[in-house]
C-alpha cells in the first residue's frame, strides 16, 4: 500500500466490517481472460466467506476454471462538502477490506445448513427459522472463500473531521452522513 498510515491491521476491526458490510464484490476470471466482478449478499463464519447462488453459472463456471478469487467490501463513512470557493475540500470518508482466497462450491449439507443459518443471521436477525428443506437444499448453490490474505484501507480525515467520521461509527448512525468544514 502506497500511505501505510491508511492500512487497517487490526483483524478484528477488518471483521467487523466485513460483518457489518450489507453487499460484497466478487472479483473471478472470466473465460475469457478478463476480471469479472460480481455483488453479491454474504455472510462470514471465522476465516470463511459464504454467498448462495445457482447450481450453475458464471459464477461457478470462473471458480471451477480457478479457484482464485478476490472480495471487496467498502463502507461509506461521510461525505465532506466542498464549498464555492475551495470545492477540493470535497472528500469521500471510508473503509475499505480486500480479501484474497480460494473459492469452492460446497456440497456437504451439515456446511450447507452452518452457510444459510450465518447468511439468515446477517439478513434476518432476531428471526427464528424452523430449517431448509432438503428441496430448497438441493436447488440452493453455496459457495465458500477461505481467507488467505486479508488487508483493510481507510480515510477517515484529519483533526475535526476524523473526530466526526469516528462519532458517526460509534453513534451507530445511518451511513454515509455529510460533514462540512466548521
């Protein structure tokens, strides 16, 4: 990374994001030789991502080719207003994790099951399911990234703004909020 002072170490902070990050980017190569990048939902189980998908398709035709992938998340933070007479004060506040692994499409039905329970419990908490059946099981494509390398990016401004980016965080705000110079 070019401004190490911007690089996240702290894994748990990397994962915390990655839990709290609604959609991710699958980055594969497709047939043709050229990086796909997909959005998808997902959910995370320790070094593990999940995502569902069709039995068959792009997605898993890539991964079969090679199983080599890239994941992105980002989290939009705050955007800084700019003002008539220095719009360059303008700035996007964020964090950011790439995550480089080995996709595999799973077909054991015990991780199948640990896949859509950490999936319904990032999309639905609080909800009690009472399971899936073994139709749905059978139709429902799973797909897991084990983390080989996971690294983490952010701008959260300088002085009073960083302050700011960091209260919004922690107030549990609605993101992205706007900020303006005092």
């Amino acid at each position: 990374m070019r401004k190490p002072d911007k690089r996240i170490t702290d894994s748990a902070l990397l994962f915390a994001l990655l839990d709290r990050s609604p959609v991710g980017r699958l980055g594969t190569i497709s047939s043709d030789g050229w990086p796909m990048i997909k959005p998808l939902n997902f959910a995370r189980d320790g070094w593990s991502l999940y995502f569902h998908c069709a039995l068959e398709g792009e997605k898993l035709d890539d991964i079969r080719r090679d199983s080599r992938v890239c994941f992105e998340v980002d989290l939009p933070i705050a955007y800084v207003q700019g003002d008539t007479e220095n719009p360059c004060r303008a700035e996007y506040l964020y964090r950011s994790v790439i995550i480089r692994g080995r996709a595999t499409k799973v077909e054991e039905q015990s991780e199948k099951v640990r896949a859509l329970d950490c999936l319904m419990g990032k999309y639905q908490p609080g909800v009690t399911f009472s399971g899936y059946s073994d139709d749905k099981l059978r139709i429902t494509g799973i797909v897991r990234i084990d983390i080989d390398d996971l690294s983490g990016k952010e701008e959260l401004g300088k002085g009073e703004l960083r302050e700011q980016a960091l209260q919004a965080l922690k107030s549990g705000a609605p993101l992205p909020v706007v900020l303006e110079y005092s």
